[in-house]
C-alpha cells in the first residue's frame, strides 16, 4: 500500500512548478454511470482532443499538472478522476472494463468523438482497453510507465493471487469504508495552492482516494492481461517508457511497444513517479508521443 509518509518526503524533494494553481473543473454527470470531476482545457481553435488518464492512487490533475500548461498549448486537454479516485464515480465495484466505458462516456458528455487517449500507469492499462473494446471511438493511443500484463514471473503470480484473495475477502467491509469516505470529502478540491502550498494542495489530491478502494484496484489492475489482443490495436499508437522504472520493469514496457502495430517508442530518463518527480525529463517525451500519434491521425 501506498505510504503517505513517502509521498510527502517525495513531495517536499521535487520541484515545485512555477505556477500558483492547477486549472478548476466541474462535476459532470455521465448519464447511466454517476459523475465525475472533469477539467476542459480548450487549447488552440481546430486542435486535435487528448483525453489524459491518470495512474493508481492518484487524481487527474496530481498525475498531470506539469504536463498541462504544454499540452494546452498544442491540444484540447481534457482530464477526469477516474472511478473509486478522487472525486471520480462511486460503484458497486471497480473493474478496468467499467473504466474504459467511463472513458467513452465523457468523450460523449465533451462532444468529442475520437480523442486521442493518453494513460499513465493504470491510465494505459484502461486506454489500452478503451481501444481494445471501443475501437471506432479512440483515435490514438499514448501509453505511459504502462504495463500489459502483471502475472508473469512466479513472485508476480503469487504477490496478485494473494492480494486478489485478500481484497475480495475484504470487500463488502471496503465498500462500506469507500462510501464513508467519499461524504467526508468537499464537492469540488481546491485549484489553487491553499495556505501551505503546493505541498498541502498535492497531499490532499493524494488523500482524497481511500486506501480501502485501492485494495480494490490494485486487486483488480493485476488481474489484466491484453497479451491476446494487443496486435489487434489498429489506432496510432506511441510508448513512452520510464527507463528508471521499478514499478513496471521497462523490458516490459518495451515488449507492449514491439506487440502493437507500428508503435512508436519514446524514452523517459525517470521512474514510475517520473510524470511529476521527473517531469523535466518525462514532459518532453510526452509531447514527442502525443506529436506522433496526432502526425498519424
């Protein structure tokens, strides 16, 4: 489970961004399915629409706020919290399929009709599979620190078996826990540093997601496996790969690469927290990912 108190070491060590807020939202309504915390960044008249989705135990703009003020020069940018995150959709249960549907629901509630989708860490996990279930509606693919498949090595295998047992013996008590948490949290999160600063603005992204409902997904997220499907993925695809990553081993994410038809490789010299410890060396390779795909369109 992921520890606050290392976050908050990481947090005090990076680099803060020289800007004083994050872009606001608003709560939108996904018909069918609950509502969500979604950002609208318009960007240049005409641009292409990515649709950013961030990693585990995380929010949208905590995943992607040093990316922001650059993509929004180049793109429509639009980000949500993903469901059992933030202040993303309540649910009976978590399941990446869900997700990925949640994925074609704002694209339906923002009028866009074939975004381009960029994942980060479980963000890639569901792009890969809104591409996989969805293909007439997602028109590119940039997949970050992201893995296909978990259960590979026998310590993989026995680590995900285990948790999964866990997690589901604990389940109706986690859903409980959820569903108490989310009254305790304020309708919207703040969009500029409050008094403390960035480091209480990032610490309250990071708490905003209960610790009950990551049991839950991680549980789920090890169970996926695209091995199957992954040479099916027709939409332009580009790979951006964390070469310091111990979370998801980069021969890993070097395989996905070589596995999806014409997937272009771009290579981030930082870890798995890299999209904001790392960020002057993960932004870059973004953009190269996002420019290749949108060349492709």
């Amino acid at each position: 489970m992921v520890n606050p108190d290392r976050v908050r070491r990481l947090i005090r060590h990076a680099g803060v961004p020289d800007i004083a807020e994050v872009p606001g939202g608003r709560l939108v309504d996904l018909p069918g399915r609950g509502r969500t915390y979604v950002v609208d960044m318009p960007g240049p008249q005409g641009a292409e629409t990515l649709i950013l989705l961030h990693g585990t135990a995380s929010t949208a703009c905590l995943t992607w706020f040093p990316a922001l003020e650059a993509l929004a020069e180049r793109y429509r940018v639009i980000l949500f919290d993903q469901r059992w995150h933030g202040r993303g959709i309540r649910s009976p249960r978590f399941s990446v399929d869900d997700c990925a549907d949640d994925v074609i629901a704002v694209a339906d509630a923002m009028r866009v009709e074939r975004p381009i989708c960029a994942g980060y860490s479980l963000g890639g996990v569901v792009t890969l599979t809104a591409a996989h279930r969805h293909p007439d509606r997602v028109g590119g693919l940039v997949l970050c620190a992201t893995p296909y498949r978990f259960r590979e090595k026998w310590r993989e295998q026995a680590f995900h078996q285990a948790f999964g047992a866990f997690a589901d013996a604990i389940g109706p008590y986690s859903l409980r826990r959820i569903e108490r948490f989310a009254t305790k949290l304020s309708e919207l999160p703040e969009h500029s540093w409050p008094p403390g600063g960035f480091e209480k603005w990032a610490l309250g992204e990071f708490r905003s997601t209960s610790a009950w409902a990551l049991a839950q997904v991680i549980a789920e997220v090890g169970r996926f496996d695209s091995s199957a499907w992954l040479d099916t993925i027709t939409a332009p695809t580009a790979v951006v790969i964390t070469t310091r990553d111990r979370a998801i081993p980069v021969y890993r994410q070097l395989e996905m690469a070589t596995m999806i038809p014409s997937a272009t490789i771009h290579l981030a010299g930082t870890g798995h927290t890299g999209c904001v410890f790392g960020a002057e060396r993960f932004v870059p390779a973004l953009l190269d990912g996002c420019a290749s795909v949108a060349s492709r369109r």
